[in-house]
C-alpha cells in the first residue's frame, strides 16, 4: 500500500502545523473522524501546503474558492485518508495569492476555476485561462461573486 | 462532478461535449490540450439559490450516470452539518444502490469502449446484461437512471426480503456474464492490441497528478475512498480494492470488470445483513443546519468525489462546490495523449479509445481539433470520424 | 402522387443525430438505450447517424448552454432539407432544472425551430420512441417538411 500512506493522524497534523506556522495558524481544528480543517493569512497560505507535502500528503483533492462576504477564501484540500482543509482569507480588495501548481500539479485546473468564477489571481499559475465560461464571457465578469446577478451580464 | 467533458459541470467535471486540440505530426500525436466549456450550467450558483432539500435534486443531475454518487454526497454532508443520524437499514441500502450504480456505469464504459474499438456485437452485449441492472434499480428506487433514492436522513424507498432475494440471484447470474468479458479482455487478440500499451500513464505520474478512480489504480496506485474514508458501511464490508500496474487502458479495463465482480460481493454481504428499523430519519421539512462547513468524500465509478459546502445557518448554502472525478483526471489524461512508451508512441488512431478509458462523463459529442503543423492544417472533427479512421 | 409516396418512405425510416448541448447524460443513455436490442427503435426504420450530413431527425438534450450554441446552429444548418428537431428531455423542452443559470437557454425553441418534444428528466426510452412514432405520423399525413 506504499505511495498513499499518510502515516499522520489528525492530531499529528495539527502538532505538525502549529510547529510550521506558529502565530501564522488562525484557527486550527479536528472536525470529524479524518477532517481537519486549519485557517491561515494569505502569506502563510505557501507554507501551510509545503509543510503538508513535507508530511507526506501527496494528494490534491480540490481547490475551492469561497465569497465569504467581507473577504474571499482559498481553500486548499489536502490528503486521502485524512483530508485537511488549509483556508486562507484573501482580501476583495487585493485578490491575488500564491499558486501552488508546482506543490501539487494538480491545482493547475483547480486554481483556473477558482480565478474564472471569483477573480482570484494565483500568482505563479502559468496559464490563467478561461476553462468552463463560454467564449463570449465578458472578461472581468465573475459569476460566483455574490454581487454577480444571473443574466447580468448580457445587459 | 462537474460536469464537464469528461469534465464535469460547472462541474467542471462532467461536460459532454469536449474538445481536444491534438498537435499531430502524420499519425503520431505530440501535444495535447482540452476544451472543456461545453457543458458548463453553472450549477454551484444555482446551488446558492436553492435550499438544501431542492439542491439534492440539482445536485443528482449534475451527472445522469454518477447521480447516486452525486446525491450519496451531497446526503452525507449535509446530513453532517445538520447534524442528522442516518438508520443502519438505510446506510445497507445505499451502499447496494451506489454499488448497482457502480456496476451500470462500468458496464455502460465497457460497452463504450467495445464501440470505439470497433467490437460492436461486445457493445450490444454488454448493453443488454447492463439493462438487467437497471432493471434492479428500477425496482428498488423506481427510476432506470436517475434514482432519486437518497434523501436527507436515509432512502426513499424500503427494500423487502423478496426484493432482496431477487437481486441476489440476478445478479448471481449477471457474474457468470461478467467473467465471460473478463476471459474476453484477457484472451481476445484484437482487444488486447487496441488496449495494451496504449495510453501510458506511469504510476509517478499518477501519484504526482493526484489521479483518481480506475485511472490511477490501474497504474498501481491504491486509491479508493471506500478503504482510505470510509463512509456509509465501508469499514465493516469486506473487499478488496482492485489494483493493477499495467498502467495502461487494458489494466483501466481490468480494474473496472474486476470492481464489477466486487461490487456483486458487496451488495450480497449488505443484504444478507439488512438490520432492521427505519429507512430515514425524521428531518425538519426546511432543513437549516447550524454555520459551518463540511468536507464529503465518497468513490464514485470514476474516483474520488469530493463535495464541499458552508452554511451561514440559513436554509441556502453560502457555497456549495463540486469536484467531479473527471476533473481530476483531466491532467492525466493530458499526459496520456502527450506520452507514449519509448518504444510507442501516441497514434491518433489511440486517441479514442485513451480518451474513453478515463471514463469521462460524456459519451459521444466529443469534438477534435487536429492540427497539423508540418501540413499546416488545422481540421474540426468529430470523435465518431476519429474511429472510424476518416 | 409521388409526394404522398415520398412522405410515406420518409415517416419509415428517419435517420436521427444525437447532440448533447450540455445534458447530465441520464436523457442521452435513454435515447441509446431506445436503440438498443431490448427497445429496438431500428424496427421503426430509426437509426442513429454520426454526421448531420445523415440526418433526418435532429434529437436534442441538454439545456443548451451558451458554449454550445454554436456549434449546435452549425449542426442544424449542415442537415438536409427536410429536415425536423426533436426536444429530448426537461431541459430542452424548457431549460430543466438549469433555469435561472448564466450560462443555459430557457430551452431548444430559443435557438432551434422545434417539432416534437419528449418530456421527462429523463426521458424513458418508451418516451423517445413515441416522439419519434408521432414525428413519422406528422410526416406521413404531411402536416410538417
């Protein structure tokens, strides 16, 4: 069964998390039988997945962005036994965060939808491109924006 | 999943109609990439404007074929940020009709792949042994495709001890058929030239691209939800999960028949123990759990499902997202198109059947760019011409 | 004379394409399903073509999203006259349970003209071949094409 062990328990992860980050870790909490879920600043977004990595976890699972209102998030899914949500809050204001393409390749189709729906700029992504929205979007239109309203866009 | 070519939906993960854009030179295929736009509905924001109850619904139709993974899903997270205990008849009964599920959608690959292949009295067969598992969930759920059997708290519908009896014994002789295909995929020479070799996709690879499903665990890779995240009744249902490092479409072929026969095994231990009591558990008509968010993972015929959604404490989600398996696999499959073996390279005369094999959630619209760059010639066709070698 | 002959030849044996514009598949498994062995729509003289250029019956599912939409113009244009288009499904009657997204129609007739629709979501096979029976009667006694 080699190649997919994670030997960490959910404990582990979080000891091992609050070792990287420090005061970096804003909230860090087992939420079930293999669910951990962590929240960090965006600077600390980076390392909070490369110390996953380190860990063991070799598996991307997602990337989701959320409108959470006052701010945005990204949320990294991590790990095959224990899935690890790493969130980290991006201000509306500046939304940009790190890519982690070259932590885990898989994020390079996750990171494109996370930008086309909400505008969020991964730095370091090396093709940000329309992947699901039809040719004839208008740029700059997100539609997972909570200010976006259905057919708004068509005038 | 999304649901994209073979991405879907807004799902980016189940789109029917997909384009590949195929850099040729004459018939060996030296770049690739994916146009997967076509299918997009945009469900995640429709999802945000209905309630949790109507959002089952939305969520089933992401993908016709995978919807009882969909809804399996999309049950079990919501049932875990509202906090709703499901009965242990109900969890029996899912784990039957997600494994009839897995059995119908592997059976409909086969059968797609015999027509790629061009071995259409194998497509004809296994479409006929496919109907008489959709007969059983038609009995049990009332629906030959779309199910509509799970709900908040359980099932829908309860299932009677000469139900029960009956599944067992079709699909007793349902594996007598199945391992008729299996000797087939071992034996027949034509299968195997088409298969063997072809779609490379080494198990670095795999674990590097987070491959999921057949896909990765034909090329070695021993990833399935039902062993690593256990949920409905997986921790106590013995089976195996089904390897094999050909890392090839035939080893993706034999992954699936082989889970087939599996699946039978597991839907014989979960009715010969169907615990008595209720099929679902008393929920709030206007189901609003309290704030907070929740992670749901289930295997769905083509790997790894993973839902995710936040709540503000009222009766719509905040988020809802989606990531379909196929989507997971774009990646792979992009590195099956690009790369042959040393020793054999990427025919365009592969391309369908490379593509089939990552099972992707849609079924014939599929378009192909060819571009030539030594003939300069850029030409729109569709996969159907790609087979029959126009 | 010689039309009534040509509407009776047609009714027997029309060609069909089948074009997802963006369904869950669920409609496009029945419309397979229904030429397969058990519903056996070739009886009827029906059978499923790969290119437009073949085609009497356009069959649509999906909600047609806007990604698709031209393509599906294209496909329409490429098939000779006469020439007739089928809504298969909730969502290509009306946009399904898709209505109110961004990125679909509010079904088939906002893009294509439209001659029978099968309802369903999805449709059952049995469904599909009655579409296609009253289709070829419509045909027959030359009330369309």
């Amino acid at each position: 069964m080699s190649g997919i062990e994670e030997p960490v328990s959910e404990e582990e992860v979080l000891q091992r998390l609050k070792e990287a980050l420090g005061e970096a870790l804003l909230d860090a909490r087992i939420a079930g039988k293999r669910r951990v879920f962590v929240t960090v600043d965006r600077e600390h977004y980076r390392t909070a997945v490369v110390a996953l990595k380190e860990m063991g976890f070799d598996f991307l699972s997602a990337v989701t962005g959320v409108d959470a209102g006052d701010r945005f998030e990204v949320i990294a899914h991590v790990g095959r036994r224990v899935s690890v949500a790493v969130k980290a809050l991006v201000p509306k204001d500046d939304a940009r965060i790190a890519s982690i393409v070259d932590v885990y390749p898989a994020a390079f189709f996750y990171e494109r939808e996370a930008w086309e729906m909400l505008g969020i700029h991964f730095e370091g992504h090396p093709k940000l491109e329309r992947t699901f929205l039809p040719e004839s979007w208008p740029p700059g239109v997100y539609p997972l924006r909570k200010e976006y309203r259905q057919g708004s866009e068509r005038g | 999943m999304s649901i994209y070519l073979p991405i879907g939906p807004q799902h980016p993960v189940h789109p029917e109609a997909v384009q590949l854009k195929l850099k040729v030179e004459g018939e060996e295929v030296v770049d690739a990439d994916v146009d997967v736009s076509f299918v997009h509905r945009g469900i995640e924001k429709v999802l945000e404007t209905k309630t949790y109850v109507q959002g089952l619904f939305l969520a089933e139709r992401i993908c016709g074929i995978c919807n009882v993974a969909h809804t399996t899903c999309y049950a079990i997270n919501v049932e875990r940020l509202a906090g709703v205990e499901v009965p242990r008849r109900a969890l029996h009964l899912r784990l039957v009709v997600e494994e009839l599920a897995r059995m119908h959608s592997h059976m409909l690959w086969l059968s797609l792949l015999a027509h790629v292949i061009g071995f259409d009295s194998l497509f004809m067969l296994a479409q006929r042994d496919r109907e008489l598992v959709l007969d059983l969930m038609e009995e049990i759920t009332g629906g030959r495709v779309i199910t509509s059997y799970n709900v908040i708290g359980g099932v829908r519908r309860n299932v009677d001890a000469a139900l029960a009896q009956k599944i067992i014994s079709t699909l007793d002789g349902l594996r007598k058929r199945v391992l008729e295909y299996k000797r087939l995929l071992g034996e027949d020479a034509i299968l195997r030239a088409r298969t063997e070799d072809v779609g490379y996709l080494s198990s670095s690879k795999a674990v590097e691209l987070s491959a999921v499903g057949p896909v990765a665990r034909a090329s070695g890779v021993p990833y399935d939800v039902r062993e690593c995240d256990p949920y409905l009744i997986h921790d106590e249902v013995p089976f195996n999960v089904v390897v094999y490092n050909t890392c090839d479409v035939w080893g993706r072929a034999m992954v699936r028949i082989d889970e087939v026969l599996e699946s039978i095994e597991m839907i014989r231990y979960a009715l010969e123990r169907l615990p008595e009591g209720d099929v679902r558990a008393k929920v709030p008509l206007l189901i609003k759990p309290p704030p907070g968010e929740s992670v749901a993972r289930v295997e769905a015929p083509r790997g790894e499902l993973i839902h995710y959604v936040r709540s503000d404490g009222s009766e719509k989600p905040v988020r809802y997202k989606v990531r379909t398996p196929t989507l997971a696999n774009l990646a792979a499959l992009v590195e099956m198109l690009k790369t042959g073996r040393k020793d054999r390279p990427v025919y365009v005369a592969d391309v369908p059947v490379i593509f089939a094999s990552i099972d992707p959630c849609i079924c014939c619209a599929a378009r192909v760019l060819l571009i030539d760059e030594k003939r300069g010639s850029v030409k729109e066709v569709g996969m159907d011409e790609v087979v029959r070698g126009e | 004379m010689l039309s009534r002959l040509a509407r009776w030849a047609r009714s027997r044996s029309l060609w069909v394409l089948l074009f997802n514009t963006g369904a869950c598949n669920a409609c496009d498994l029945e419309v397979l399903a229904a030429l397969n062995p058990r519903f056996d729509a070739e009886r009827f003289g029906v059978l499923l073509k790969g290119s437009p250029r073949h085609a009497d019956v356009l069959l649509v599912t999906g909600a047609v999203t806007r990604q698709v939409e031209s393509r599906l113009r294209r496909i329409y244009e490429q098939m000779a006259r006469p020439k007739f288009v089928v809504a298969v499904g909730s969502c290509a009657s009306s946009g399904g349970i898709y209505v109110g997204s961004y990125s679909v129609h509010r079904g088939l007739s906002e893009v294509l003209p439209v001659h029978a629709y099968v309802p369903g979501c999805p449709v059952r096979p049995e469904a599909v071949l009655d579409a296609l029976r009253v289709l070829a009667e419509k045909i027959e006694r030359g009330e369309l094409g």
